[in-house]
C-alpha cells in the first residue's frame, strides 16, 4: 500500500511510461485507463452490470485494442432509466480505500434515446483531479447470446490496488452486432442525410476478426435483433447485402487514422486491404446461410472452405 496519494500518482506515472513505451502509444492513454478501471473496481462490486463499447474489447484484448476515452455501461435486468442512473452514482461515490474518488460534475443527460443516459465524472486522487470519466449508460437491452465473466485486471501494474473484481462483459456476437449495424445509420443534418463516420467500428471488426474464432449463427442472431431494435426508434438503417463502405470518400481519407489507433491490428491500415478484410468476415453475416465459424487464423469461415 503506498503511503499518500501523492506516492501512488508518482509509482503510476513511472509505470505507465514503461507500458506506454512498450505498447508505443501515449501515456496518458495508459494512465486514463487506469483511472477508468478504478471506477468500473466500484462498479463492479455489486451484480447487475456489463461492460460494452471500447472498454470491454480493452478487457478482452489487452494491449491490443484501441483506448476509448468513455466508459459504456449496460444495466440490462432494469427498466427504470432514472433508477441506474442513482445507481450507477452511488456506486462511483463508493470509497474503496484507494485515494481516488469520482465526483459527478453535472446532472445526467439523457441521450437520443429514451433508455440512454450520458454521466460525467471528475477524477480525483487525493485532492487532485486528474481526468474526467464520461460514462454512456443504457437500460432495457437484453443481448441475445451469453455474457463473459472474466477477472479484471490492470493495464498498470502495481502491487496496489489489489482489489479487482470480476466483471460481464457484453457478449462479443451483440457487440459485432452494434458495430455492424453502426456502420450503416445514416442521420439527418440541415442539409439532409448523412451516411455514418464509424471508421472505428470498422477497425475494431476487423481486430476482433483476428483474435478469436467466432460463431457465425451466434452474430446473425445478434444482427437481426439488433437491426429490429434500430428500426423500431426510429433508426434510419440501410443494411446492404454485402460489406460496402459507407462513403467511400471520406473514409478513404479517415479511416487510416482510426487503424493506426488499434495497436494490435495487423495489416488493415489502409481502406483497401480493411475492406477486402471485411468483406470476407461481414458478408456472409449478412446473408441468411449459416456461415459456420470464423477461423482467425486463415481468415475464413467454415462452412464457406469446405
């Protein structure tokens, strides 16, 4: 246990160089997760919660998948938006010992939908604010395959805090599921439709597409639930038969840059070979076939290399 927080911040800081300089990326990436982590060690302490979005492919990948700068939590058995948000609150006040302490800096805003609320928090150590935690939090959405339980653990080590907990994360064929369906919103602006600028999701599919084998009928599933719940808000959806680039100018010129964040994505950083990539992994989720499952390894799915 280090004595002050003072001494904590000092011990985090030089090991959250080393990582970073391993990882070559930036340490204060390093370092904010870190932070992250301490609030989801209060959330966690009690059931009820999953862990989607960057975060959870963090957990799943470490040192792999890009580092998000928000938090997205799904309190799927509850109704009550306004009831998880006072949960979610008293769980971020919890005091665990650790000198950080996570101070709600405004009243929580409801998203665009009526089961979406956005939290803000103010880091702390000690007396020192050190980051701010943006938390997107959803209520009333039930995945269609099974949550993965899994032991948290730090992307900083240190010999203290040692009190991490086990944590759900959100199944891996509904997080493709968002992901995919994400990438063909379109949204209304004043002058008029706009096709979806996710060129994260589509480098984050295909480091997903890389790590593990996947059940294809698993994220079908997933798909055609997650495409019914987009619809029935409201949701301007344009799933096309195959993999396709939603606008293939502007995504040419930025999706490289939301590549080179993912650190463990191996090839795919240019729009070209990611499509050509996709295309292998999306298209046969999208037809009616099972497609089997996916091997990561030859980049193929079962029933389509017999």
């Amino acid at each position: 246990m280090y004595e002050t927080p003072s001494a904590l911040e000092a011990a985090l800081k030089s090991r959250a160089q080393g990582v970073a300089r391993r990882l070559g990326i930036n340490t204060q990436d390093v370092t904010r997760h870190f932070y992250f982590q301490r609030l989801l060690a209060r959330v966690f302490q009690e059931p009820g919660w999953m862990l989607k979005g960057g975060q959870a492919l963090l957990v799943r990948y470490p040192g792999e998948a890009r580092y998000s700068r928000d938090i997205d939590l799904i309190r799927p058995g509850l109704d009550d938006l306004n009831e998880a948000v006072n949960t979610l609150r008293c769980a971020a006040h919890r005091d665990l010992g650790d000198y950080f302490a996570f101070v709600e800096t405004r009243p929580a805003r409801h998203a665009d939908e009526a089961d979406c609320a956005q939290m803000t928090f103010d880091v702390l150590l000690g007396n020192r604010k050190m980051d701010t935690a943006n938390v997107d939090l959803v209520v009333r959405r039930m995945p269609t395959a099974e949550p993965m339980a899994v032991q948290l653990e730090p992307t900083v080590p240190l010999p203290w805090p040692n009190d991490w907990p086990k944590i759900l994360l959100y199944p891996l064929p509904d997080h493709l599921a968002d992901k995919i369906c994400a990438m063909y919103e379109w949204h209304w602006r004043s002058y008029g439709a706009s096709p979806s600028t996710r060129y994260r999701d589509l480098a984050d599919l295909l480091l997903i597409s890389q790590q593990e084998p996947i059940i294809g009928r698993a994220v079908q599933v997933a798909l055609n639930s997650e495409q019914r719940r987009r619809i029935g808000i409201g949701t301007d959806l344009r799933m096309p038969r195959r993999f396709e680039i939603p606008a293939l100018s502007s995504w040419r010129q930025n999706y490289p840059a939301a590549a080179a964040d993912v650190v463990g994505l191996r090839g795919c950083q240019t729009l070209h070979d990611a499509t050509v990539a996709a295309d292998a992994f999306v298209t046969p989720l999208l037809s009616h076939a099972d497609p089997g499952t996916w091997n990561p390894t030859s980049r193929c799915w079962s029933a389509l290399s017999i």
